[in-house]
C-alpha cells in the first residue's frame, strides 16, 4: 500500500465496501430464496404424497366396502352368484369368489366342488383372513394367466353371526396405478409404491417391479422404508441421473408404501437464474460505483495535486525559497498550502543566518587546528619515553608471575593427587563392601535354585502319578466299551461315554508327557545355575581380597603426596611475597603510561574533530549557498 497514491487508496477502500455490502445482501438473498424455495418443494412434495396416498385409502376403501356388503349377504342363496357378478362390474375387479368352510367355491360361473382337485380352504387368501377373520389385502403378485400385476382383497363371510366362509376379489394394480398417475406431481418427477419390505410394486419404468428398492436408489436399503415412512421427511438421494428429493409415505389400511420422487435441479432451476439476475445487477451495480468514486475523488482532490505539483517545482529549482503555492481555496487542502508557504518563510530566514554563522565557524576552526597539532607532537614524544620504561617492568613482573603460576600448579596438582588418592580409598571401601553383598546374594540365590530343582523333582513324580491314573482310566475306559459293545443296543450311549473317557485319559496322559519334558528342562537349568552362582562366588571372594591390597597401596601414596603437599605449599609463599611487590611495580608503571596514552589519544581525537569541524563548517556553507536566498 506504500507506493499506491491516495486517490487510489480511496477509490479502493470506497469499492471494496461496495463490493462487501453486495455481497453480504447477494449472500443473505440467496440463502433466503434457497431456504424458501426448499420449504415451497417440501410442502409440493408433502402436498402430492398426502392428496395421493389418501386417494389410494379412498380408492381401496371404496373396495372395501362393496365387499364388506357382499359379505353379508347370504352365500347358500342362489342370488348370491347374480350379486357377486353385480359387484364386480360396479367395483371393477378383475375377479370375485367365494370359499365355503366345507369346500365350495362359488364365482361367476356358479358353485364348484374340488374341480380339478380345486379346494379354496388351501389358498393363502382364503387362510390369511380366516387366521385374521377381517379384511386382509394380499400381493401384489404376478397373475399366472394374465401376467398382469395383481393383488386379492378377501375377508370372512358371515352369516347369523357366524363365519361360513370367505369372499375374495382381484384387481390389477395397472389400475391402482392410472388412478395415481393423475395426480400433477411437478416436471421431472414420478410416484411409485413399495411394500413393507421395500419391493417395488408399481413403477412407471415396469422392469423395476417385483425388485428391491436399492436397484432404484443404490443407497436406500429396504430394510429402512418403514423407518423412513414413519419420519416424513424429504430425503435427498443421489443417482445416475442426478440428485433426486424422495418422500415416502405408508397407506393406510394396506401394506404399502407411496413413493413420491422430484428432481433437484428442476426444482432449483428458478432460483438458480434469479441468483444469477442478482450477481449481474451487483456486478453492474460496482461498476457504476467505482466509476463515480474514481471521478469523484478527481475532482475532489484537484487542489491536493496541484500542490504537489508546486512542491516538485520547488525542489527542481535547486532550494529555491523564494517561490511560493498559489492557493484560493478555503477547505483542508488550501489551508495545507497556505500553512506550506508559512514554513518556506520561515526556512528562508534559517538559511540565511545559517550561511553567516558557517562563514565564521571556518575561520575558528582553523586556528584550533593550528594549535592542537603542536601540542599532539609534543605529547606524542612524552608517550615513547613512558612506554620503554613500562616494557622493562612488564618482562620483570611476567617472569614472577610465571615462576608463582608453576609454584601454584604444581601446589594444584598435589592437592588434586591426594584428593583422588583419599577417593580412591573410599571407592575400594565401597567395591568390597559390593562384592562382599554380592557374594552373599550369590549364596541365597543358589539355595533358591536349589529349592526349584527340589520342587521340580517333586512336581516329577506327582506327573507319574498322574499318567499311572491315565493309564488305569484308559484301561477301565476300554473295558467299559467292551462291555457296552456286548450289551448291544442298550449299551450304545455307555459306548460313547466310554469313548470320551479313553479319549480323555489319553489326552491327560498326553499333557502329562509334555509337562515332564518341560519340568526336565527346568531341572537342568536350575543345575546349570547352581554351577554358575558358585563360580561367581569364587570370584566374588577372590574380588574381596584384591580390594584390600589395593587400599593398602593408595594409603602409602597418600602419606606421600601429603609431603610432598607441604613442601609446594613452603615454595609457594616465598613466591606470592616476590610477586607482590613485582605487581606494586608493574601497577604503578602501567598507570603512568595509561595517562600517558590518554593524553596522546585525546590529543588525536582533537586533532581529528579539529578537521571534522573544518570540515563540516565548510559543508555547511556549500549546503547553506545552494539555497536561492
């Protein structure tokens, strides 16, 4: 943002706030048409599935009741046949009948009794509603004869208050399905009907019926049709053809399911161009506003530019501080000109005196040189006499310090020697000690061993005892079976009680020989431990007894270096006394040449700025002389 002028800067800041309120108020449209138009499909949606599933109920209710009065009526009478012909065409079945509790069937060509070993008592409509003994709807299912989908309504027939048999009718679900198919559902949409067990029943695309729902919608499982009939929501589902919006709804007084299937995108498809009308007005409408923002701005800032402009002539004209910012505004911009115009004033009058006081400053300046240059020779001789007399006392005091420096090394070294000579002791102390435990821990451990080898031979022998039995077992399971085998049939179940036993002795018998092969393993390597805790025992001892003589040898080199301690310690004072007075010596010279030096290098460092403030004196009237005063 640093290199890009204000006019910019404002035109940005103003388009960028445009830009973010049409986006805020394109974003809350839009999400408020998408919420609307989602309300408006699910209640279309809601609307269909309820106007059609209640006509299904009306539609099954009307046969329903066509049968419900036929079933009242007397089925022993001849009338009974003309009635059962009179309801199927006022109904619309495909077929009607009857079957008697004593095997009659009775229909539209009149009563039957077992032709062709017919008995209605054996159908599945005829024993579904006897077992219900109330309306039961059945199918649909594929019509032998018509190869039509076909579904049975049937309920008991009654008579005196007793149930003498049951009357059943046929209808075509082609017709169920014309009926529905009427209903405006939308463009790209469709209704299709299930059963419980989310079969399709009924579908425009007829090589789907008889299948499960997943061959329609890959993610839907039948199993979850009911569950999903009972939340009434709108199911979003994605397919081949694209995302579809499904609702499922139970009929009711039947089996079935009403499916109803509108197409997303078709849906969507209006709000989608109104977003798109939205974005090209907000597009339009930026355009527009930064265009006159950006002129605007222009003629806002005019003033503002033509300053700049005068302050580049300013600067161009090499400090010309007699031109000044012609200005006849009145608002922020002029009063910046006119408060401009007062600070070149002012600068004027600065330079002026400036120019003066650099003229005389150079003439000073000058003079101090002069003078400060014979005072830095004469202070630099003082400094070289200073010096030889400091470098001879420095060779003295170094070579005290060297012999003190050896004295108290070598002091060091003794000191260190006879603190690890006393460590050493302690550490052999300790190392005996350790071994000594070490050996004594050895010992219980080998008495440990020797306990488990104990235990193990005894685990051993209650092993034989163990495999004695399995043999016996064995030898009584046997005869056991030998006996049963001669019992016969009688013994049968003995025979195999038998069998289990031997198998089992053998099995035992069979672990009892892995478990001793495992314990002999456990016995030799608790030998084999036995052998080596002695071994290190033996070391352990032998550990002990180097340990002392090793004490024994550090002590005399302690009694040693301890003499040889005092003695450095005797030498080391004698020294320290010759390096003090050496050090007095040293100190005082170095003082002296310290001051020495501090005089020759402040006479440097003035004869140096002496320079710099002719120097800059002469800078100064040079800048001050290009100001056009």
């Amino acid at each position: 943002m640093k290199g890009i002028s204000l006019k910019v800067k404002i035109i940005l800041m103003a388009t960028l706030a445009v830009f973010v309120t049409s986006l805020s108020l394109t974003g809350f449209s839009a999400w408020r048409l998408s919420t609307l138009t989602q309300e408006s499909v699910t209640q279309r949606v809601d609307g269909v599935s309820d106007a059609v599933s209640t006509g299904i109920e009306r539609w099954l209710s009307s046969k329903y009741q066509l049968l419900n009065t036929l079933a009242e009526k007397p089925a022993d009478k001849d009338v009974f046949i003309e009635q059962l012909l009179l309801t199927r065409d006022a109904g619309e079945f495909v077929a009607i009948f009857a079957g008697l509790t004593d095997g009659t069937r009775i229909g539209s060509n009149g009563r039957t009794l077992f032709v062709n070993g017919y008995d209605p008592r054996s159908r599945p409509w005829y024993k579904q509603a006897m077992a219900e003994k109330q309306m039961v709807l059945i199918g649909p299912y594929e019509d032998r004869t018509t190869k039509e989908m076909t579904f049975t309504i049937a309920r008991p027939l009654n008579s005196n208050g007793k149930i003498t048999g049951i009357i059943g009718a046929d209808l075509q679900l082609r017709s169920l399905f014309k009926e529905i198919t009427g209903f405006e559902t939308g463009k790209n949409s469709q209704l299709f009907l299930l059963n419980n067990e989310g079969i399709i029943i009924a579908h425009q695309d007829q090589s789907l019926q008889l299948k499960p729902v997943n061959d329609l919608y890959q993610s839907l499982p039948p199993s979850q049709v009911r569950t999903l009939a009972a939340e009434k929501r709108l199911m979003e589902i994605d397919t081949p053809a694209g995302t579809k919006l499904v609702r499922l709804v139970q009929v009711d007084d039947s089996s079935w399911l009403l499916g109803v299937e509108v197409d997303k995108a078709t849906e969507m498809a209006s709000l989608n161009e109104t977003l798109k009308i939205e974005i090209t007005i907000g597009i339009g409408i930026f355009i527009l506003v930064m265009l006159t923002v950006a002129v605007l701005v222009r003629f806002l800032l005019t003033d503002l530019l033509r300053m700049g402009r005068a302050l580049g002539y300013i600067a161009a004209g090499e400090g010309d501080l007699t031109k000044r910012i012609e200005t006849s505004n009145k608002d922020e911009v002029g009063k910046i000109a006119t408060d401009f115009n007062h600070f070149i004033a002012s600068l004027h009058t600065i330079i002026s005196k400036l120019e003066h006081t650099a003229t005389d400053l150079g003439i000073q300046s000058d003079m101090i040189a002069e003078k400060t240059e014979q005072n830095s020779r004469k202070i630099h001789q003082q400094q070289t006499e200073t010096n030889q007399v400091a470098d001879a006392i420095d060779q003295l005091s170094d070579a005290t310090d060297s012999i003190l420096s050896h004295v108290g090394n070598t002091s060091d070294q003794v000191r260190t020697t006879l603190k690890l000579g006393e460590q050493g002791i302690t550490q052999v102390d300790k190392s005996q000690q350790s071994v000594k435990e070490l050996a004594d821990k050895l010992s219980t451990a080998s008495q440990v061993v020797i306990n488990l080898n104990n235990s193990a031979q005894g685990i051993t022998s209650i092993l034989n005892t163990i495999e004695e039995i399995a043999e016996q077992t064995n030898l009584l399971a046997l005869n056991a079976a030998i006996e049963a085998a001669r019992a016969g049939e009688a013994g049968r179940g003995f025979a195999v009680v038998a069998d289990e036993v031997r198998s089992l002795s053998q099995r035992t018998s069979s672990s009892t020989n892995e478990i001793q092969h495992v314990m002999e393993s456990v016995q030799q390597s608790a030998m084999e431990a036995t052998d080596l805790m002695n071994s290190s025992g033996e070391l352990a001892q032998r550990s002990v007894s180097d340990a002392i003589e090793a004490q024994s040898m550090l002590s005399d080199i302690v009694s040693a270096v301890q003499r040889i301690s005092t003695l450095s310690e005797q030498i080391a004072a004698a020294t320290e006394q010759q390096a003090v007075i050496s050090r007095e010596i040293h100190s005082n010279t170095q003082n002296i040449r310290s001051v020495a030096d501090d005089l020759a290098h402040d006479a440097e460092e003035s004869e140096e700025q002496v320079h710099r403030l002719s120097t800059l004196a002469g800078d100064l009237k040079k800048e001050a002389g290009k100001f056009v005063i």
